[in-house]
C-alpha cells in the first residue's frame, strides 16, 4: 500500500532551500563587507598614522689644512732707470770720444768713493772703497794684470747705448768670489773702444762687493757717447 506525500509539504521545503541559500549568500556579504571595511580601515590608518622622522647623518666639516706662509722670491732689478733716478751726470770730452753716465747722487767724486773712511797707511784701495777709471784708446795693449791671480766670476754680453759690450767680474780667490775688479767692453764690431774699470778694495765683504757691483750697473747703463773720426 503506498502512501502518497501532500502537495503542500514539497512547496515548503522549496521556500526552505531557498531561504538557507539566501542566508548563506547574506552571509557570505557581510563577511566579505567586514574584510572589505577592515582593509580600508587599516591602509586609512596607516595614511593617517605619523611616520617616524628619519635622519641623515650630517657629514663632518673638516677643516682646510693650512700651509705655511712662504716669503716671496727675490726680484731681480732688470731696469736700471729706477736705480739712478735723482743721480748725478759726469761727462767728459776727449780727442776721440765724448761720453756721459750718472752716478750715484751721494758720491762726490765719480771716479773714488768710500762708505767707510779709507786706512791713511794703506797704500792698497782700503776695504768698502772703490776707485774707477776709464780708458778710450790703446785697448788692444791693454792688460789688468797687476801681479795677483784674478779669478774671472762672471761674464755677459749686453748692449750699451747700441753697441756690444762684454761685462766681466773678477775675485781674487775662487773660494769665496768676494767682486774685487769690474770691467766693461764696449765694441764697435770686434774692436773694442771704451773700457769701464772699477777696483773694489781689498777686505770689503761680500754683500758691500755685491752693491758694487750693482752699482757699476746702473752707471755703465747710462753711458752716451759720441765718436769723433780719427783724422
């Protein structure tokens, strides 16, 4: 004997199966909602939380090394004109030149000087003493021999109011080259016709001797002359 279901038992378990997914489907919202909002939540307080200052290491100021302070090199005094502003002028005619220099304003004499008082019972050119003498004919017979063993120091050419002129320096030992005779050559082609001739006394010390010698320099640099024909 078969029992037959009532019609109204299947429509309920329908509206029941409905149900049940619906809630499951509810479900499944509100827990998708809740990760949705928590994620939100979390990066909104990230944003919105203060980030912690961060640091550079500032880099250490080191200071400049210093260097000692060096004296300037000397200068050399290339331009006499400097040098004998305010001189004297000597000048002198002869049979077959004239010619004219400056020399040092101080000096009375152009030819003697002396920064110290000479030695009275010295008969040698005394120390811090100087003589000067100057010769315009007979040059090719002309020695300085005088019976001590100069020492040439020093030897240069230059130009002396156009003409070629050979300077030369001597001592009297090689061992301390202390300027003992100056000489200056002026030539007109390979002969010479004037010689400047300057003694430096004996015991004059080296940096006396050196100013000397710079100031035979500035005199030379200022010779003029004027050549007369041989008759």
């Amino acid at each position: 004997m078969k029992t037959k279901g009532f019609p109204h038992q299947k429509g309920f378990l329908s509206v029941l199966a409905v149900i049940l997914i619906l809630g499951i489907l509810a479900v499944l919202g509100i827990s998708f909602i809740s990760l949705f909002a928590g994620r939100n939540s979390q990066t909104h307080q990230s944003a919105n939380q203060p980030q912690a200052p961060t640091f550079s290491p500032t880099p250490t100021a080191h200071p400049s090394p210093t260097f000692p302070q060096l004296s300037p090199s000397p200068t050399i005094v290339t331009n006499q004109t400097d040098l004998t502003a305010g001189w004297k002028i000597a000048s002198e005619d002869r049979s077959n030149i004239s010619f004219n220099f400056k020399y040092p304003y101080d000096w009375d004499d152009p030819s003697e000087h002396c920064i110290t008082p000479p030695n009275p019972n010295n008969f040698d050119l005394s120390p811090n003493c100087i003589k000067t003498v100057i010769f315009t004919d007979q040059l090719d017979q002309f020695s300085n021999d005088d019976g001590r063993d100069l020492v040439l120091t020093s030897e240069s050419k230059l130009k002396v109011s156009g003409y070629d002129a050979k300077r030369q320096i001597y001592a009297i030992s090689a061992d301390d080259a202390i300027p003992d005779t100056y000489e200056l050559w002026v030539y007109d082609g390979n002969r010479p016709f004037f010689l400047f001739l300057a003694w430096i006394g004996g015991g004059t010390d080296m940096q006396t001797g050196t100013a000397f010698v710079q100031t035979f320099d500035g005199m030379t640099s200022t010779l003029e002359f004027q050549r007369r024909q041989a008759m």
